[in-house]
C-alpha cells in the first residue's frame, strides 16, 4: 500500500491507465484544489474524500491515514533545511519581489485586454463527469493551418436537464494558438445521459504547442462549474 496520497494517486493512475485530469474530475474539486488535499496541505470534506477514495481504489479509513502521512512527509522536508541553507532565503524574498512587480505591471498594462470575470451558476442537483477523449488525444502532432474537430465525451451526473448550455472558452484568443469559436453549444443531454462536445479548431501560422481550456456556461458565459476542472485540448503544432 503507497505511503501518502501523493503516492495512491501515482498507482491509480497507473493502475487505471488514466490521466490526472480523469482523477481530478472525478473528485469533485478544482485542479489546485484537489493538489492541496493530496499533498495534505488542506482537510477533505466527507463528500470529497468519498469521490477521491473511490478514485484511488481505496477506502475512506485509508485515505485519512495517507492524508496523514502527506501532511507529515511536508513536514519533514520542511525540517531538512538545514542553517546552512538560511542564506538564501533573503536573495528568495528579493526576486520573489522582482518577479511579482513585473507581473503587477504586466497585468496593469493588459489590463484593457483581459476578459470579464464570470459570474457562477452554482447548483447542489448539478453535476458533470469527463469520459474520454473521442477524437484528437492529448499531444497529438498536427500541421500548421490545419482545420480539425475535437470531441469531448461527458456524462450529465446530476439531476438537471442540461439545456440551452455552451462550451466556453476560458483561453484568450492569439495568434499564436489554435483559433475556435468562444462558445460552442452542448446537445440537451437528460440526468445519466452521455452527450459528445465537439469544436472545431485551426493550428496558427507557426509550429509550437497549443493548450486551450473550456468550461461549462450559459449564453451569458455565466459558468456551471466554476470550481471544476474544465476541458481543455493539448495539441503540438508541427512544420508542414
């Protein structure tokens, strides 16, 4: 049996033959999130620690035990720093200001660029699962300017009709990413039912990777699941 959390999750992932991203879904929480839990820097609430036990193939008793274990393997790397370490947290602490200046006048100067924040749409009778990817798996090489489809398939778990809903895309618009519609809209799909989501993309002008994230919305681009991880596609754009 793993240690930690950290390590379940590496053997369930192995185990299952599935990506992180499938695991995180499940449990129910966002990305960062379900990280703290499993690095034991933050307490489940029953419900979640159900959804992530399940995930990992073991039972509630077993994660609170590795939740332990986590919380304590921190705790040891923190102690091993030894005094002779201690320099260089003041040179740490001075670019760490650097960095964040620079950042807050990035931000500051793109400010007029940046999107709206969505408001949330929150709902105990809602909720959604990933189920695969149908077409176009995560690191496919695919040629500049070229058109193809990405096909998402989720499941409607909760006890909501999904109607009048869109996929949104939570990833700026560039030139120097994959271009798509913002909002693609998702089939009426009833409690229990699969519903396949699919957006049409074009590779940029220039080779590199191309990551865009999407997220549950209304026509407005309120969002259902403002806490989940969303979908999103990773492709390597290649020279022709």
């Amino acid at each position: 049996m793993a240690y930690n959390l950290s390590e379940a999750f590496k053997a369930a992932k192995k185990d299952r033959q599935v990506l992180s991203k499938l695991i995180i879904w499940e449990s129910g929480v966002s990305k960062t999130q379900f990280y703290r839990i499993i690095n034991g820097d933050e307490a489940a609430s029953p419900e979640t620690r159900d959804k992530i036990s399940k995930s990992l193939g073991i039972t509630p008793d077993q994660f609170d035990l590795l939740h332990k274990n986590s919380k304590k393997t921190e705790l040891k790397s923190r102690r091993e720093l030894t005094s002779n370490d201690k320099w260089f947290f003041p040179f740490v602490a001075l670019l760490v200001l650097s960095i964040g200046f620079s950042v807050f006048t990035l931000a500051n100067f793109s400010q007029r660029d940046s999107q709206p924040r969505a408001n949330a749409i929150a709902n105990q009778d809602d909720s959604t699962l990933f189920i695969k990817d149908v077409t176009i798996p995560d690191g496919t090489p695919i040629p500049i300017n070229t058109e193809f489809e990405k096909i998402w398939r989720v499941k409607n778990t909760g006890r909501l009709v999904w109607k009048d809903r869109y996929l949104k895309r939570m990833t700026p618009a560039s030139s120097l990413i994959c271009s798509s519609p913002s909002m693609v809209p998702i089939p009426e799909t009833k409690p229990g039912e699969t519903v396949d989501i699919a957006v049409t993309f074009k590779t940029p002008y220039l080779p590199g990777s191309c990551r865009t994230d999407w997220k549950a919305a209304d026509k407005d681009g309120n969002l259902y699941f403002p806490d989940m991880h969303g979908l999103y596609k990773v492709v390597i754009v290649t020279a022709e």
